[in-house]
C-alpha cells in the first residue's frame, strides 16, 4: 500500500491556514516566571536527539524533578540509571540539537521545549545531584533556545488522567513477553518480569 505525500510546504500552509495570534505569542526564548513553575511541576518528560542512525526519543523522570534549573536558559538533566544504551547521550555528543516535551499530570498543558545540549562529566556537578548516595555518571546541560505550551486537545482527547481509561497491566504484554518473543523463547521472560521490581528498587539511582 502506498500514499501520496505532501511534498512542499506551501501546500501544507494552504491546507492549514495561518496560525493563530495564540500560537505565536506564546514561545519565549527563556523561561520567564510563567513557564518556570509550569516545568518545575511536571516529573517526567520526553528528551529528544538526532544522530547519524537516526532520531531517538526517551522517557525522563524522577519525583520532585528529573532536572535542575540553572539560570533561565540553562536546564541540567542528571543521566540516572538506566538500560546503558546511551541511545541520548550518543546522539548528543555527535548532534547538539534536541527537543523536550513535558507532561503535568492532572494538566492538560505539556510544554515543548527546543534547543541544544551537551553531555559532561563535570564532578562538581554530579555530586550536587547525588540521590541515596548515588552521583549519576554524567549529566546533559540544555541550554534553552524556545519554550512555548501545547494546544491541550492531544492530553483530552487521550483521557490520559483519567483513571476510567488506564489499561489493566495484565491485559497487555509485559516487557518479559515481548523479550521472550524477540528471542523465539531463549529468553526467560516471566522471570525477568518477576525479578524486575526488586532489580528496580536496588538500581534505581
């Protein structure tokens, strides 16, 4: 099955109009008091990055917040543990360019942010990240280049916090399932699945 694309954006423009006042007057290009507290509430976000293998999206998070806010153009995210992948951290020591998007929950805001980063191993920063005794091993300093909210239809339209709409757990393939799949068996996926909570809880930083 193919489709036919849309190959200018003239045609997109024409298609879509011209944005709202709203939609321009909203981006700032460093975080005034409004979009400070509105970050500062939201626990997890999406991290964004490009690299030669292509794009990479990956889940941050960490109660009481999964990064520190420097000045007002400078926001520095403490790489905690993880699958060691690096598949971030990769892409940002080959292309500074990246992109974040916050959720709050209980708010339909989400707020995007776009700008450019680096990885360091600075050691004065990472000890003044340190959670239960665990530095992490580098840290991303973003600095900041635009910040605007996002329409809230796409968090509505999701119900995504209401809990009438969450999916029972046991109704959907664990991570030990899809790896037993991937591995036509080999791997040992209900113990994985068994076992992860405790692993967890003694890695988490």
């Amino acid at each position: 099955m193919s489709f036919e694309a849309v190959k200018d954006v003239a045609t997109l423009e024409e298609l879509y109009g011209v944005p709202g006042q709203a939609s321009q007057v909203k981006v700032a290009h460093s975080l005034t008091a409004e979009y400070r507290a509105l970050i500062e509430a939201s626990p997890f976000f999406a991290l964004a990055t490009a690299g030669p293998e292509g794009l990479d999206c990956s889940p941050r998070g960490e109660l009481g917040g999964a990064f520190i806010i420097h000045d007002d153009k400078t926001i520095i995210i403490p790489d905690r543990r993880g699958n060691n992948r690096m598949d971030s951290l990769r892409n940002i020591v080959r292309n500074p360019e990246i992109a974040m998007l916050f959720l709050i929950p209980g708010s339909l805001t989400t707020i995007r942010l776009n700008g450019t980063a680096i990885v360091t191993t600075d050691e004065e920063l990472l000890k003044s990240m340190e959670r239960d005794g665990k530095l992490p091993r580098s840290a991303v300093v973003v600095s900041l280049r635009e910040i605007y909210t996002q329409c809230g239809r796409a968090v509505l339209r999701a119900g995504l916090w209401d809990p009438e709409t969450y999916v029972d757990p046991a109704a959907i393939p664990s991570t030990g399932d899809v790896l037993k799949a991937q591995t036509q068996g080999a791997f040992e996926g209900k113990a994985y699945d068994e076992e992860w909570a405790g692993r967890a809880e003694k890695t988490m930083w």
